[in-house]
C-alpha cells in the first residue's frame, strides 16, 4: 500500500508531527510485519525521527541547522536565496524507514515521525508512505 | 522475517559493533535478493554505517559530534539535561536500509553496521533488523 | 530486482548524478508500486538526495562539509589520512529510500539522487538498487 500524506506549512524553519497518520495509514494496510518507507519530496525538506514530549527539541533541532547552516552565505544563493534550506533538507535526508511490528510502527515511547520544513510556509508539502509486508 | 537485537552500552557517548548479529539473521532468514532495514528504537540512538578497521573512527565520530552538538545549551535540557543526544540522535538518524546479495548483507570490506549510543550507559537498548526478500 | 551501478569518479569531493541509472532500472524492473533502495558501497562515500538545477548546490554541499569536518585533525589520520572521507559519509549515510510511483521513482521535481564521492578519485565506485514491490 501505498499513500500521500499532504500538508501545509507555515514557518520558514519548523518540524510538524506526522505520526499519528502514518499510524493511520499502516492500521488500514492491516500489514503485521514489514516496514514503512516514509519520503519527503521536496529538495528543500526532510524527514526526522524526533522525542515528542514537548515543543523543546523541535526548537533546538531548528536552533542547531541555522548555527551549523547560516543562511546567505551560499553559491545557490544567488540562484534562488535557499542554499541553507537544500543543505539541511540533504543532510538530515527525506527518507527513513520504520519497521512495522504487529500493525504498529516500531518506534519506542518517545520517538515521533516529522515533517521538517527548511523553506516554508508552502500551502502544500508531499509524503509518500510506501508499506512493505514482510512475507 | 523481522527480530529484535538488544545490547547494554558503557559509556554515554559509543559505538558498538552488531554486524555479526544482522548477518546471523540474514542467514537464518534464507533471504538471497532483498533489503534488511536496521532501526535503532529510540530518540537518543542512532545507526552508523562506517569502518570497523580498528577504534580509531568510532573515536572520531565521538569527538566530531560533541564539537558539532555541545552538551548544556539546549532548551531541552531544562528538562532532562540530554538536548546533545536527541540532536546527534536525529542528525545522524535511526535507520539504515542494507542490501542483501546472495543471503549476505551487501556491504563493502571496510562497511560495519554500527549502534550509536548517545545517552548511555543502559542496561538495554533495542534494534529491529527487518528482512525483506526481493520477490 | 537488484543491480549494481558503477561509476568512476575524479575528484576528491564531489557530487555524483545517478538518478537516470536508477529511473532505467525502475522502467525494466516493471515495478509499478513500492520502494528502491539505493544503497553506496564504501565508507568514504555517501547517497544523498538534492537539487539538480546547476551546479551550484553541489558546490554548497562539498564546501559546508570541508567547513563542518575539516581534514588532517582526526584520530584516524594517522593511519589513512582520510577520516574526514569517513566522518562524511558516516554522517551523510550510505543508503536512502525512495517510493516508486506508477513505475517512476517518487521524486519531487528539483530532487535528484546523488553519489558522494568524499576520497576520490577512484576507478570504481559500486551502488546496490534493489527495488522491491508492494504487495
């Protein structure tokens, strides 16, 4: 099975929580075991394994991309002004796959699945779940 | 077929070598064309793919992440003084997808697979190694 | 399906464009849904997922890796000389996973797939495709 999840954004920088659809999505599928490819498609965005508990790490995640990444200060920069937002959509990477495990995600209590946005807000962001059974 | 590898870790900040235990589950699998999908379960671990010649590497990835991810001026560490490895965690990221050719892992001379531990010591630390066949 | 592409390359970094090898190996695996995951094999060199407009991204990536990992300052220089080659790649990842969408990879339409060569030149460079269905 195979779906897209869409969404909008609406900061430059910013992670958005997507778990509970990618749950949504492997209950549907009825799969016990496999895996579930989770692809961000945009060249400017990513996504991240996270904790969950509160909006801390999301900010330190943010916090730490614009100090090791400092915007206007790129060759594409001239191109289109986005050079940070496509180096830190290519070093944090659009895809990670998470085992599925009796019609759950794998993940432990305090991993959540998001959506980072590097060059935002978009009204519409794109992913794609693919769901493997394991046979 | 899909199995869950646990380890405990020493030190808070290491590498650990379990390579041998995924090839042993390639092999009981009987798997000859597929992917083996390693997934590191939670938000202060990670997966590595990087050279196992001697301890020199596993060193330096320690020494590069704390340069690049101080420990002690994240917001999160209000909470629970551990912002350093939920970054490095999501940074270098919980997953990796392996090939398989010929019911061995497709990896080159010098490739090891690798858990990262960022939060240790603990007594257990969970991976799920999930095997799919080529059909 | 799993092929192995080659390549060589001719610098010590640079980015690679292999997305036409994998769109031709999606086309003749006939695969209309599912995953293919392209997967480097060699610890000095990485997959990373980017912009294809010019050359100018690129570039960025190369320069903000020489700037995040400098070279000849790592316990492992002293025995290749090459660990920045292996805190790149380590860092950038071996292996991504993208959807296949009605027999195309499910790419957004400035993402390309790249190689990373991080200590080359080299004569001959090996990526795994395995592309697997859904069903």
């Amino acid at each position: 099975m195979q779906k897209i999840i869409t969404l909008s954004t609406d900061r430059r920088n910013g992670l958005y929580d997507i778990t509970s659809e990618v749950v949504s999505l492997i209950k549907t599928s009825k799969v016990q075991t496999g895996i579930a490819s989770v692809y961000a498609r945009g060249s400017t965005c990513a996504i991240m394994i996270q904790e969950n508990w509160d909006q801390s790490v999301q900010n330190d995640v943010v916090t730490l991309l614009n100090k090791m990444i400092p915007s206007g200060i790129w060759e594409h920069d001239h191109q289109d002004n986005n050079g940070d937002a496509h180096l830190k959509a290519g070093l944090v990477g659009p895809s990670e796959t998470i085992p599925i495990i009796e019609n759950n995600p794998g993940l432990s209590t305090w991993q959540n699945i998001f959506f980072c946005e590097f060059d935002g807000p978009r009204q519409r962001r794109e992913i794609v779940v693919s769901i493997i059974a394991d046979n």
